[in-house]
C-alpha cells in the first residue's frame, strides 16, 4: 500500500516531502546543465591549439568577432586573415586557402563540415582538392552537422618529443624562414618546391611558357637532421625547414618504410650458426660489434693518430689489421697475399739446407724452396719435392679478382676458396660459410685476474657475422674462473688499443679533467716509427663521431640459392 494515499495532504510532513522531491528535481536539472557547460568548456580547452569556438559560433549566427587569429565579419570567417569559409544562399563555402595546416581542417571540422585527409588525398565534404589552389567547396545545408566532426582517433604512436617541444620547433622555425623570406606574419614559403618566381625564371632561361603556379606555402616544420639521433637538436630552428604538409608525410613515410626495409634485410633468411671449438661451460653471447669493440686493433690507433676518419667495425676495412686488412686504395699499406715473390733455394738436391738460406731467412718478399722444384727467382715453382702438387697445392690459388697472391683462409684449408681481394678477404670468406650453415669456431678473449681481454681470436668471424645480421654471437671465454664473471659480459674491459680501452680511458679523463695529451702510433714506414699527440677533448669528440654500422646486410641469403650453386 501506498502510504501517501493515507497521508493528510495539508499535514506538515506532506508539504516537506513535496518539497524535498522538488529541491532534488531543481539539483539534477542543475547537475546536467554544469556537466553540459564543463563538456563545452572542455572541448574548447582541449582545442587551444585548433579553432576559436567563439568565433565559430559568431560565424554560424552571422554576427562580428575579432580574436588574435581568427575573425568573423558576419559573412566570412577568417584564420590569419585568410577566408576559410563564407555564408552562400545553398550553404557554406569552405577552402583551407592555400594553407594545408592542421588548423585549417580542424576549424572547418568546427564547422560540421568534413574535412581529412586519407591517404595523401584531401578531401573537402567528401570532395578532393588541390591543397595549394584555395579553392572553395560549396557544401549544402543538408550536409553541415549541428555539431563538430570528429574521427575516431588511432592509437598512438611512441613520440620522442613532447607535444609541447614538437609546437615550440615549428613555432621556431616558422618565424626564422618567414622572417628570412620577408614575410613577417605569414606562413613562409617551401623551400623545396618551385615557386612561381622560380617558374618565372625557368621559363626565360629555357624559352618555354610553362604555366605559373601558385605559391606554395611550408605549413610543417621538417628535421634536416634525425632529432632521434641528435636529441640535442629536437628544439633548434636551424635544424628544420618549413615543406608542404603532403612532402613531409611522403618523408615521414620513406624513412619509416627505409627502416622496415631494414629490418626485413637484417632478418631476412638467416641460418642459424653452428659453432665448433671452445669449452661450452665458458661459452658467454655477445652482440658481434661488442667483440671487436673489446679487441684490439692497430688500425685504429693508427686512424686516430693520422687524423683520418674513425669507422672503427663500420668502415669498408674495419680496422681489421693482418694480411687481408690492407686499405686498397691506399699506396702506403700493401696486402702481403698480393706482393710478387722472388724465390730462393732453401735445400738441396739431397734436402740440406744451404747458405742461401740464412741470407735470406724471415725476408718478407723472398719464399725458400727446393732446388728440384727452383726455375728462377722470378717464377713461382711448379712443382712440389720434384713432383706434381696435389691437395690444395694442385690448384691455382691466386686471387681470380686482381690474379695475383695467394689463397691464404687461415687454418681451415678444407675445401680451398678464392675469395675477393679488395677489404677484408676473410670475412667475406666466413659470410659465405655463414649462408651455407657451415660450422665455423667460436671466436675467444682471453681475459686476465682483472677481467681484462689480453688476447683474441676471432675478429673476421664476428664482422662476417655483424654485417650478416646475426645479433647475437657464441664467445669462448679464457680466465680466472674463480672470478665467476661468465655471463656477465659488462664485466669484462676491453683489450689494449680497443675501442672498448679507449673509450674507458677517454671517459676517465673528462671525470678528472685531465690536460696531458694521450699518445697513439702511426702505420709504420719501413722500420720507422712515429707516434702522434691528440688532446682529451680531440679525442673525445673523435669518439663522439663513430656511428653504428648502417649498412643494410645483403639481401640474398645461401639458403635462397640453388644448392648446387
């Protein structure tokens, strides 16, 4: 039962309860309306950077509004002075005024008008247009929304600049190149674009009446320089230049499609390596380039102490330094598998060594052999103890690419290849094995009491493996096992004359501010030795220069080959 029906209607309690009922109705009504206003207050906040509501809605209602950017005459409303729509008898015309700008679109979204861009095409009301001709779409009554568009928003990608820093560079670098071009409150002109000055100037040197566009304006602020790379430069102007919004999208899209190149290059069809050697239990993985970055190389005192460029394991070279490391272009380095040997006779007939022998014994250009195998000193023998070669020796083993020199693969003679003699023969021998799937031994650092790299094996092997792809290597460890570092890569310091060494040692003289200058060794001349001085901060920003190997490795793996091949 209802207990109203009962009650006295002109009794106290009655009249409070109506009135509470009341009171409560009066609150909700009030409720809704803030929550409506705190709505409209929100999205008009969360626009600061798009369109003035205000004077959107003095537009709508034909009325006369003036702020710091946009203006409504009644008729027309303005962004920076420019026309992006007008009252029509059918509708309104809209037009982003040559200006291909965030803002532009999101004002005519304000609008209720449609206004995107999908794709690379830009669209008005569902129309495309060209976004530096300025023309005006006429969209019917029928088509306008009572309230703004909106689209549903993507997910998010990972930004490496704030939105306040991404505002604050284009903010820069807009009024550095406009002020530079005389256009003082305008949008400058894009710098890679032919402008009709420009046409103008092409059509008199070469006779031809080409037509003369239109301006086009730079509305997005562009990195010249990776600001990913160089966070440095994430907010300075002189590392941008102000393009059309469509250029930078295709940039933006190139650099993304080149890094997913890349990556695809990087994985392609990669054979898992097979390894033989070494004790499994002092096995330790490493990147490729943090092996060679912790062993030694001369070739990268001698970089520093010619001042040459460093490209320490990135270059063409990579400071590899023995018999296959030698610069090709350089007259000063000499591959020892491509001099011409002269020949000598080592034994006799009878296999007793002669006098000649101690004259010309640890020579570098002069190779003992058999009197019965000896024709001259010019001609390499063709014979071996008075007899036809067979094994590797039973074939020509000079290098098929500059015909000279000799097949020299190291200890792994099975199988003798001939591989190219312009860098680093070696690694192109081991990248081979690599496509094939062939075994090849675990590289090794010996390391001493201190965790430091004494020694190393290993240095072809891990450069064939950096530039294959290969991420991540197996590395035979040699030390103290007491120390129980073994899996602790970090751990371990780097060789003398490593990168790893002198890094450390570059870092520990800007800690204590050290003045004397550090030492390295030029290549040597003959038996002539120098050396030359470089200061801390040389050398530091030296250092600073080497860049990670950004060549792609090569796309067409073994296992994609005819096997036969």
């Amino acid at each position: 039962m209802n207990p109203h029906r009962t009650r006295n209607h002109g009794s106290r309690e009655h009249r409070e309860s109506i009135k509470r009922m009341l009171d409560k109705t009066k609150r909700d009504n009030r409720t809704k309306v803030l929550r409506g206003q705190l709505q409209k207050m929100a999205v008009r906040f969360t626009s600061s950077f798009g369109p003035d509501w205000d004077a959107i809605d003095a537009f709508k209602s034909k009325e006369k509004y003036l702020s710091k950017k946009f203006e409504s005459t009644g008729n027309e409303l303005k962004l920076n002075g420019h026309v992006v729509a007008r009252h029509h008898k059918d509708g309104i015309e809209v037009s982003n005024a040559g200006h291909d700008t965030n803002k532009t679109y999101s004002t005519i979204k304000g609008l209720g008008i449609h206004a995107r861009n999908q794709k690379g095409i830009t669209k008005l009301n569902n129309k495309v247009i060209d976004v530096n001709s300025g023309e005006f779409v006429l969209v019917p009554h029928k088509d306008i929304s009572d309230k703004p568009i909106t689209y549903t928003k993507t997910r998010p990608q990972k930004r490496y600049r704030s939105v306040g820093e991404q505002s604050k560079f284009r903010d820069l670098v807009e009024k550095n190149e406009a002020e530079t071009q005389g256009r003082k409150n305008k949008l400058p002109l894009s710098q890679i674009n032919i402008q009709p000055k420009d046409q103008k100037q092409i059509n008199k040197i070469t006779g031809v009446k080409s037509p003369i566009g239109k301006e086009i304006l730079g509305v997005e602020a562009h990195h010249i320089l990776s600001h990913k790379k160089n966070p440095g430069l994430r907010t300075n102007p002189n590392n941008g230049i102000m393009i059309p919004k469509q250029d930078h999208k295709m940039l933006t899209s190139f650099a993304k499609l080149k890094g997913r190149l890349q990556k695809i290059a990087a994985k392609g069809d990669i054979i898992p390596t097979k390894y033989y050697g070494g004790n499994p239990k002092s096995t330790i993985k490493m990147k490729p380039k943090e092996f060679l970055d912790k062993t030694s190389s001369t070739g990268l005192q001698e970089s520093i102490a010619e001042n040459r460029k460093i490209e320490h394991n990135s270059g063409v070279i990579s400071d590899l330094n023995n018999t296959h490391s030698g610069n090709p272009t350089d007259n000063n380095y000499v591959r020892e598998n491509t001099k011409e040997k002269k020949y000598y006779i080592e034994q006799d007939k009878d296999g007793n060594y002669t006098r000649d022998f101690h004259k010309y014994y640890k020579s570098e250009d002069m190779e003992g052999v058999n009197e019965l195998d000896f024709i001259d000193e010019n001609t390499k023998p063709t014979t071996y103890k008075g007899k036809t070669p067979t094994g590797w020796r039973g074939h020509d083993t000079r290098n098929k690419i500059l015909g000279t020199g000799e097949d020299t693969t190291g200890f792994d003679r099975t199988g003798e290849e001939i591989f190219r003699g312009d860098e680093a023969g070696s690694t192109e021998y081991f990248k081979r094995k690599l496509r094939r799937g062939d075994s090849i031994e675990r590289p090794f650092l010996s390391v001493n009491d201190k965790n430091k790299v004494t020694s190393h094996e290993g240095r072809h092997r891990s450069r064939a493996m950096m530039e294959e792809g290969i991420t991540e290597e197996e590395v035979n460890v040699m030390g103290d096992m007491s120390k129980d570092y073994y899996g602790i890569k970090d751990v371990i310091s780097g060789q003398q004359n490593s990168l790893d060494e002198i890094k450390r040692q570059s870092d520990l003289a800007e800690k204590i501010r050290r003045t004397k200058p550090f030492e390295f060794q030029k290549r040597m001349k003959g038996k002539k030795s120098e050396s030359a001085q470089i200061s801390p901060q040389a050398l530091k920003e030296k250092l600073d220069k080497i860049k990670e190997d950004t060549r792609a490795p090569i796309f067409g793996r073994f296992s994609k080959l005819d096997k036969k091949d």
